[in-house]
C-alpha cells in the first residue's frame, strides 16, 4: 500500500499502527495510550474526544494566562 494507485500522483503513507479499546471507553484509551499518543498518534478509535479534551486544556491555561496578565499589567 505504500505506492501510489491507478490514477494518484502522490503515494499513500501505511497507516499508524491501531489498537481498538474494547471497554473503559475515553478514560481507558487515556489510561493506555496517554493523551498525547490518543489525541495526536491516532492509537485507538478515541483520537477526535481527546483532541476536544486537548483543546480545552489549552483554553483553560491560555485564558487562565490571559486573565492574569490583565490583572497584573
């Protein structure tokens, strides 16, 4: 699968290796694969929850960032 098909110019990269999280769902997936490896590696069928779950975290320590330095400046 690594060459390109009948009719694409660009090959296709193999897919990153994937494991299917039977139970625990989210928390499970982030308990074995860490939120890094869930949300950025595509580990396991979780990757878009812990993206979302990503972005919050990134929100809540920009605005908490933001909101002091307004406070102090």
């Amino acid at each position: 699968m690594s060459g390109p098909r009948k009719g694409e110019r660009i090959s296709r990269r193999d897919p990153p290796p994937y494991e299917e999280i039977e139970e625990g769902g989210l928390r499970a997936a982030l308990s074995k694969h860490g939120l890094i490896g869930t949300a950025l590696q595509d580990q396991n069928q979780y990757g878009p929850q812990a993206m979302i779950l990503l972005l919050v975290i990134t929100a809540t320590i920009t605005g908490t960032f933001l909101g002091i330095a307004m406070i102090v400046f």
